[in-house]
C-alpha cells in the first residue's frame, strides 16, 4: 500500500503541467529530486502516489516560483571615438528556436537513426524538420508541445517511401561495430514502421500512452496493442529484452554508440531562410512566366468573330448527270462530212522553207 505524502500536491495533469511550465523534463526533475525518470512519470500519470521524503522535494520544486530575469534599466551608451564593428543581434525569436534545437535536436537525431537505421537520413530529416519549425515558427512557437512537432516532422521525412529512388540509398549503412547492437537494430528495423515508432515513442522516448497515441494518430487501444505486439516480436529474438527497462536501456546504448551530431541551429536557420527564398522566386518566376504567356496570348489572339463555315446540305430537284443523247439529223450530217475529209489533205497548211 503506497504511504500518502505529508505534503499536499497538485493532481497528476496539474503537475505535469507545473514541470514544463519551469522548461523541466522529466530527466532533469528526477535528477533533482534523487529518483528515476519512471518513477516521475508513474507520479504524472496518476499510477503511484510520491511518498517520503522525495515528495517534499517534489512539492517544492513544483510550488517554486518561475525563475523570471529581473527587469534592467536602460543605460546609455558611452561615446566613443573610433567606429567599432557592431556585433550580430540575435533576434528573440531566433534565441527561442536555439533553446528548442539545443534542447531536442542532439536526441532527436539518435531517435530519427533508430526508426530507419540509416545516419545521414537521420541528420537531413532533423535538420528538414527544424527547418520546416523556423518557417513556420510563428506556428510553432505557441504549439503546445514544440518538440513533439518537430519529431514528427523528422518522422514523416525520414520514413518517407519516396527515399528508395535516391541512389545513394539503395545500399543498406554500415550496422553498428557490436553484433548485440547490430542484431538489436535489425530486429527493429524488422517491425512494420508505426509498430517501431509507437514502441520508442513509449518505451523510449518515455511518452504517456495517449500522447503516443496522439502523435502515431491512433487511438488509446490501437497504441498499447502496438506497443505489446513489438515487445512480443523483440523478446522472441531477444529473450534478454524481454523486460521493457531492459529494453529502454539497450535502446539508449545502441542510440549512444553511434556518433551523430547536428549541425549548429545558426546554419540550420541560414538554410532554412536560403530554401524559403529559393521557393519564393521560383513561384515569382512562374507566376511571371504565366503573365506573360498570358499577354502574348491576347496580343495575338484574333480581335473579332469568324464564324464557322456551315457544313453542306444536299438540294433537291438537280437531274443527275448522264451520257450523250442520241445524234440529230445535222449533227449526223456533221459528222459523216468529218470523216470523208481527210487529215492530210491541201486544205492543210505545210510550212515550206524558203
């Protein structure tokens, strides 16, 4: 029977709430507090009640006020005599999509390699999908969950069929130096691509059952029935794994071994802009290219009606043609005075030299 804690504490939804609200993960939380990561989330989901003296911690760090910078006064600039180079200013916006790609990315990165086992596909799709957030950052930005956004970004780019008809993967990467890690990754990869991505959304990544289900869209049921039938197709090859904590931290072992880093978030920005310009001209040269088909097009265009000729229609009371009729009397006479004439005779006229 769990203890009841002495101190009172916010319902599980209120205090998952109260740890983002402070920018905490549940890593970071359960460092602080001296338990494990599953422990936390057990006590965000409402299955056990904190108890003992982890649970003072655990209400103080959550009634703990926002750590908000106090605000500075504005001091003017000292003169000086000598043009110096003004530094870059980081707009806040930009400042906000640092933290999130310094805070996701590095994970982001192992989790995207682990789904489709391939490392350069799994550093184009984080670095496409953070892209896509700065476009849309304004978006983004005010979304409930900002990383799972960009997570699923990086699914849908890096699991796309689309990839088989690039050359350069039609040959498999190069499987992991350990053959436990390497038999481990092909067994994932063995599982149909939404069971791989709903069992390291869970027993990964360490989402709750319904924001699992949520970001697979699938329903609550449909979820766990996809997480138990890929526990079952990994045990049967790996009796080892068999136990989920043995299997998160396998996961977290094959993840870490393989060295993939993201590029800076300052480049990934740059691109991202770079892209959006390119796909802007691109559709202001279209557009120009139509308008000025368009204008030729009624430059030469004929400028009044013509109409069509109507097509033949037969008239009635027209005989229908016929042969020669017979001869008349002159015209018997005519004849028979022709043929009595002869062709060479002197009523024919013959050039005579002179």
């Amino acid at each position: 029977m769990t203890q009841s804690p002495a101190t009172p504490l916010p319902t599980p939804k209120e205090r998952r709430r109260l740890r983002e609200a402070k920018s905490l993960s549940q890593a970071q939380l359960a460092a602080r507090i001296g338990v494990t990561r599953e422990t936390i989330r057990a006590w965000e989901s409402g299955r056990t009640t904190p108890g003992g003296t982890g649970s003072e911690k655990y209400a103080e760090l959550l009634r703990a006020p926002l750590d908000r910078p106090a605000p500075r006064k504005a001091t003017p600039k000292p003169a000086t005599t000598s043009a110096a180079p003004e530094q870059p200013v980081t707009r806040p916006s930009a400042r906000a999509f640092d933290a999130l790609y310094a805070y996701a990315a590095p994970l982001l990165v192992r989790h995207t390699y682990l789904l489709s086992g391939r490392r350069a596909l799994a550093r184009e799709a984080v670095e496409r999908a953070f892209q896509l957030a700065w476009e849309r950052w304004p978006e983004v930005a005010v979304d409930p969950d900002p990383a799972g956004w960009v997570r699923a970004a990086a699914y849908e780019y890096a699991m796309s069929p689309w990839h088989r008809l690039r050359p350069g993967f039609r040959r498999p990467d190069a499987p992991p130096a350990d053959p436990a890690d390497r038999e481990l990754l092909d067994v994932l990869l063995s599982l149909p691509p939404v069971y791989r991505r709903t069992l390291l959304l869970y027993d990964w990544v360490g989402l709750d059952l319904p924001e699992t289900a949520a970001e697979t869209e699938a329903s609550t049921p449909a979820a766990a029935h996809r997480v138990l039938h890929a526990r079952e197709a990994v045990a049967e090859r790996l009796p080892d794994l068999a136990i989920p904590e043995q299997l998160r931290q396998r996961l977290t072992a094959l993840a870490g071994a393989e060295r993939l880093e993201a590029p800076k978030p300052s480049l990934v920005r740059e691109a991202g802009e770079r892209r959006v310009r390119f796909w802007t001209r691109a559709a202001i040269a279209v557009t120009t290219l139509i308008i000025g088909a368009t204008v030729l097009t009624l430059r030469v265009a004929p400028t009044h009606y013509e109409p069509v000729p109507a097509p033949g229609a037969p008239v009635s009371g027209v005989p229908a043609p016929s042969g020669p009729g017979p001869l008349s009397a002159r015209e018997r006479q005519l004849r028979a005075l022709l043929q009595e004439e002869l062709s060479g005779g002197p009523e024919r006229l013959v050039p005579v030299p002179e």
